[in-house]
C-alpha cells in the first residue's frame, strides 16, 4: 500500500493509505526516497491562508477569480521537491534516449507520496549527477528558486546586495550572491540563521528585531544604500525594510510568497521617494531578459551542478530527516518552533 501526506483541514495533517496504480503509457514510475518540506510554499496551505483556498486561478486571463475555491481540503501530495528510483519505465520508452532507466535515481516533482508516477518528458535531465548524495537532489527547486532572484537582481561584481530572510532558500540566495562576487548583508530575525548566513557568505549580519536595518545598511555603503536587496521571507515589514535599504533607482526582488493584505508595507514612503524598482521573482518563469539563454530547468540542473562541484554546500541546511509517519510532527516544528529548524526532509 502506498502513502501520501494530505492536509485534511487548517493545521491537520495525516499520511493517508494510497493505492498504486497502473502505469500509463509514457510515464516512469518512481519509488520515493526523500522529500523536502518547503517552509514557505507549505504552511501556505497547512494554515490555511494559500490564495488557491479561497479563489480560483485563470490561468488563461491570468487572474484570480473571486467566488470558488482553486483547491479544498483535503490537499493531497503537497510538495516538489522530491528524489527517487526508477522502478517501472513505460515499455515504449525502453532504450529512448534521454528517459531515465529502471534503477536509476531522479530527482523532481510529485509531492509528498510514497511513489511518483510521473510523465517521462519531465524527467529528461533529472538523473542525480554522479557522486552526489541522493539528499542533495530535494534542494533542486527550492535553489533553482534562489537562483532565480539573483538572476533577477542583476547584480555585478563589486555590488553590495542586501537578502532579506535567512531560512533556506534565503541561505542559498546568500550563497549565490557571494558567488556572484556581490559583498552580502544577510538579514533575519532569528540569531541562528544569521550565524549560519555568516557561513554562506554574508560579510554583514542584522537582526531585523534589534537592529536599524536600512540605516546600517546606509551607514556602511558611504549612505547610498545597497545597490539591490532580494526578500525572500514573504514578510510585508521585511520588504518594506528592503525598499529602505536601497539606493535611489535601486532595484527589489520580491520573491518571498506573501499571503493576504500587505500590512506593513507603505509604498508612498522610500519606495515612491527613491524611485525604487520592484520586481517579482517567482519560479514559474526566468527574468525576461534572460528567457534567450536560461529555463527553470536550467537553473535546477546548473543548482545541482554547483552542489556536486562543492560550490553550494546543502547537507549542512538538513536540520531533520523525518520518518513519512511522523509528517504531522514536523509540520508542527516548521509552524510553531521555526527557530529549531531549517530544510526538513521526509524520509520514505
């Protein structure tokens, strides 16, 4: 029998029995090894203020619309990031070029489930690169995602940027700018993901509950500010903090996931005043400018190739492997006790 974690309610969990089903053509089937739990994205849905539970996307007019509801309760097989073994590759595919085989491990999406059964055209390019731990391949997306907001700052070498938010994802994005070769003031609210920021690369560290953020970041660039800050937290104060901390004409790369009205956030203060742009990050596409020369694939192959060359260190950001069981367990640690961890990772 198989399991899936489904969300039945607002802060209710449970790993529910699933049958395995038989497997279409041009499908791979794949056995679950891990699958990391997205702090942000998840507890979206897990609390209930996810936007698709009380309105309905448009994906054609690219609207949502009020009335109905996108997804209800309960949501099941939530999750993307996961790494697996092949273990059935539809019989027209054998030997096809590019379709991972049977024994093969994979990494991609299929949600917090047992077994994946994925289309084979999504899993073109998604074998583990050789030597890396099969746990590094659940940090696909969510560095893709990191990748992705440096990639939309612009940012050059020499640059002072400013990342707003220091779970996960804010991490990488630390990492990635200071490879980069920008200079990184790493800001959150919890001292922990500051000393681990400071171990990312950031050369300045600021509490965000103690310190004057934006004036400190001022005071150390000659009172210009940084020439780009990314919020990656999905906090209103923390991105209106971020349009404080930067330059006249500097730019913001919102891409934390923000839920419900924008209290905190005053665009008539620096934003207006300073002339700040105000972009959007967001993992369903590349910056425009870029869309000639990278893909969301590339930038979750590239992320991996700069873990298994030791550029990106991920083990590290693994705060707990937790049983598939005890799903409910780390769901409560991620809501309620965020200090005590980082990337969660479900074990199958």
């Amino acid at each position: 029998m198989e399991r899936v974690v489904q969300f039945t309610g607002p802060r209710q969990v449970e790993v529910a029995p699933s049958e395995s089903a038989a497997l279409p053509p041009g499908h791979l089937r794949v056995r679950t090894r891990y699958s990391g739990i997205s702090a942000g994205t998840e507890l979206t849905a897990y609390r209930g203020t996810n936007p698709y539970l009380t309105r309905t996307w448009d994906a054609e007019a690219r609207l949502f619309r009020d009335g109905a509801a996108g997804i209800e309760y309960p949501v099941a097989g939530w999750g993307y990031s996961e790494v697996g073994e092949v273990t059935e590759v539809s019989p027209e595919l054998a030997g096809v070029p590019g379709i991972p085989a049977a024994g093969d491990l994979v990494w991609g999406i299929w949600g917090h489930r047992s077994e994946g059964i994925v289309p084979a055209e999504r899993m073109v390019g998604h074998r583990l690169p050789a030597g890396l731990e099969p746990l590094a391949g659940a940090f696909a997306r969510v560095g893709a995602i990191a990748y992705n907001a440096v990639l939309g700052s612009d940012l050059h070498l020499g640059e002072d940027v400013a990342v707003f938010g220091q779970g996960v994802i804010g991490l990488l994005t630390t990492r990635l700018a200071q490879l980069s070769g920008a200079r990184v003031t790493a800001v959150d609210a919890l001292d922990g993901r500051l000393v681990k920021a400071a171990e990312y690369g950031a050369s300045t560290t600021l509490n965000a509950r103690t310190d004057a953020v934006a004036e400190r970041i001022r005071a150390a660039t000659d009172g210009r500010g940084a020439d780009v800050a990314i919020e990656i937290s999905g906090a209103y104060p923390a991105l209106h903090e971020a349009l404080r901390s930067v330059v006249v004409g500097g730019r913001v790369v919102a891409s934390g996931f923000y839920q419900g009205d924008g209290a905190g956030l005053r665009l008539g203060d620096e934003f207006h005043h300073n002339r700040v742009q105000l972009i959007c990050s967001q993992i369903g596409g590349v910056p425009p400018q870029l869309a000639g020369r990278w893909t969301v694939e590339r930038l979750q192959q590239t992320f991996l190739r700069l873990v298994a060359e030791d550029h990106v260190d991920v083990k590290s950001l693994v705060s707990h492997v937790v049983p598939v069981a005890e799903a409910a367990d780390a769901y409560v640690l991620l809501d309620e006790r965020p200090a005590e961890a980082l990337q969660v990772v479900l074990e199958f």
